[in-house]
C-alpha cells in the first residue's frame, strides 16, 4: 500500500494543471487496473479526466478524487516521505491515500459485481465538470462511500457536512484623481468596506442557523492617486441546511449600496448543496456494527464545515457515509499527513461495508 501510495504523490495532480491531472490518471487507472483486473473508463470534460469503473447493476457506488491543491512543483518543498509511521508528501492526505485504500479494500472481495468506482479530477476546485457524473452515478445506487479524509487523528467519519456557496461582489464607483478632485469621485474601495461590515451582519444574522458569511479576498483601486472605480469582495459561505443556505442566498442578493453614486453586482451564488444527517444515519449504524464485527472501535460520526463530492451524492437522493479514506491531518496545509497504521484497518472496514451493500443487506437497524 506504501509502494502504490508513494506512486500516486509522486505523480503531481494539481487541479489547475489539466496536464498534470491527466498524468496522474494515468497513474490511478493503471493502479486499478492491476488491483481490481479491469481499466477503467476515460471520461475527458472540457479537459479534466474522470475514471469509471462499473461491474454489473450498481448498487453502491464509491467516490473519490485524484486532484489535488498543490501547485505543480510542490515535491520540491514538501518531498515524499515515510517516517516513524507517518507519511508525507502532496495530496498524500486529500486524497491519495484514501484511493490506495479503496482499490486495496475491492482487491480483497470476491467479486466487484455490482459496484461502481469513480475517481474525478476537479473535486478541489468543486468539480465543475464531474458534477453531473457523480448525480447520476448517485441516482442509481442505493449507497454512496466517499473517500475523504477521516474527520480528525482518530477515524471519526463524516455525517454531515455544510453546502458552499461563493459570491463576488463587484462595486462600481467613479475615478477621479485623489489630489486635485478626489470630491468628484465615487470611492469603491469606501463601497467595498460598507459591504465587508454589511456581511458581518448577514453572518451574526444567520449564525443561529448554523451559517458562516466570511468575506475573504478584497481589492480595488489602479493607482495610488486615484479614486477607486472598481472594487471586488469574495465571500465564502457555509450552510448546514438548503434553508439556511437560501436564507443567506437572499440576504447576500438583497444588498445595496451606501454610498451615493456606487452600484453593486452580485455574482456567483450557490456551489454545492449541504449533506444533511439523514443521508448518513443508517450507514453510519452499519459501520459501526460492521467495526464492531471486525474487532475496531466504532467510529465517531462528525459534522463538518467543509464540502465534498457526498454534498452531491446526498442530495441527488443516495446513503451516504463520508471521511472513509485516510486518517491523518494537515489537508492543504504544510503539515499535511497521513498515519500508515490506520491504512489497512480502514481498508477492510470498507471491503466489509461494500460487500454488505453490494449483497442488498439492510443498512438500517439501532441507531
């Protein structure tokens, strides 16, 4: 698993990098196809390369991707490494180890009949062009496993997990030169501080409902004797419920100007929807029963703030359980890390869990 895990790093995958993105699903597709005997299907969208495989009638469906937030050239700094137990290198976390694990945990079962495997290429950029692949792999099982990362250093599993919306607000105002007339100017830049503050208040407004308004990126301005024409202000939003999401969508699309003379244009909106904790209940159970037969602790099941591929899986009516690939921290981070000796225990409670869905057993049960 090391040996196939150091391959997948060492192939870098950044998102942006179609190029790189379709090297490393070389890499992927060759790896599948020794452990699990067959190639996958190549599936190019506007020019980022998806893997497929499917045996038979699908009935659980596994998600994963081999993209990751890492610039090109990120092994210089952060090289591969194995060390007192602890893996490193870039994407090792997010998400490549969880695709060892997954094509391990199928190698071991007797028969692949039944389930379908796809690995996208655009996950990390919120998978623009894999969206409609994974729905409607989704709508045609009746259980979905995301690869993702476990939720914390001890295995906990993802039961839940916020929807992502992004907008940009653009602010127009009118240039004048700073000196001579800044009087006759419409100062976007003042604008775009209204606005961060206005979002402030949309964020302790819907906080009660579990939403997060966070303004991130902000620029505005050409020169520095220049009244600012343009300003632009990125917000990221997290919402646990489509309700709350909605709230929030009309509140964002509901601001107006402070300043006399500047108009606001509101683009971007909703991006993934939420995985709410009914998609994964019953699952959940199912894995913990299952960890138990295997002589593991049970796993915790966790909320999170973050978004993944089960966001759509969820939501297009499919079970979901996330956070089953590896257990580590530091995702997208400089201390990204993976500990080797959860690497197999996760990879057999997955073949058991596959085996029972791919049977048609119950998931539910005692929750």
């Amino acid at each position: 698993m090391l040996s196939d895990l150091e391959e997948l790093v060492r192939c870098e995958s950044f998102s942006a990098d179609h190029a790189a993105v379709a090297r490393s699903a070389e890499v992927v597709a060759a790896l599948g196809a020794r452990l699990l005997g067959a190639r996958p299907e190549v599936i190019v969208v506007d020019g980022v390369t998806h893997l497929r495989w499917s045996a038979g009638t699908p009935r659980v469906l596994l998600v994963g991707h081999h993209d990751t937030v890492w610039p090109s050239g990120s092994l210089r700094t952060h090289p591969w490494s194995v060390a007192d137990g602890i893996a490193r290198g870039p994407g090792v976390l997010d998400m490549k180890a969880g695709l060892v694990q997954m094509f391990h945990a199928l190698a071991s079962l007797p028969s692949l009949d039944g389930v379908c495997v796809l690995v996208t290429g655009d996950e990390e950029v919120g998978s623009p062009t894999s969206r409609q692949l994974i729905e409607d792999a989704a709508r045609a099982c009746g259980a979905a496993f995301v690869l993702e990362a476990a939720a914390d250093g001890h295995g906990a599993l993802k039961t839940a997990r916020k929807g992502t919306s992004r907008y940009e607000i653009v602010v127009h105002g009118r240039a004048a030169h700073a000196g001579l007339e800044p009087h006759q100017g419409v100062n976007a830049a003042v604008e775009a501080a209204h606005q961060v503050m206005s979002l402030v208040g949309i964020g302790a407004l819907t906080a009660a409902d579990g939403a997060t308004v966070t303004p991130t990126l902000l620029s505005a301005g050409t020169a520095r004797n220049t009244v600012p024409a343009l300003a632009r202000l990125s917000v990221d939003v997290r919402a646990p419920t489509g309700a709350a999401q909605d709230r929030v969508d009309e509140l964002v699309r509901g601001l107006t100007a402070r300043t006399p003379g500047a108009r606001l244009e509101v683009l971007g909106g909703r991006q993934r929807p939420p995985m709410e904790p009914e998609a994964s209940a019953d699952l959940f159970a199912l894995a913990c029963r299952t960890a138990t037969d295997l002589g593991q602790r049970p796993p915790r099941g966790i909320a999170v703030g973050g978004a993944s591929d089960g966001n759509y899986t969820a939501t297009a009516g499919c079970p979901t359980l996330d956070g089953l690939g590896a257990v580590g921290g530091g995702a997208h981070a400089d201390t990204e890390h993976v500990d080797t000796a959860w690497m197999v225990p996760r990879a057999r409670l997955l073949a058991r869990l596959v085996t029972a869905v791919a049977d048609g057993r119950p998931c539910g049960g005692p929750r």
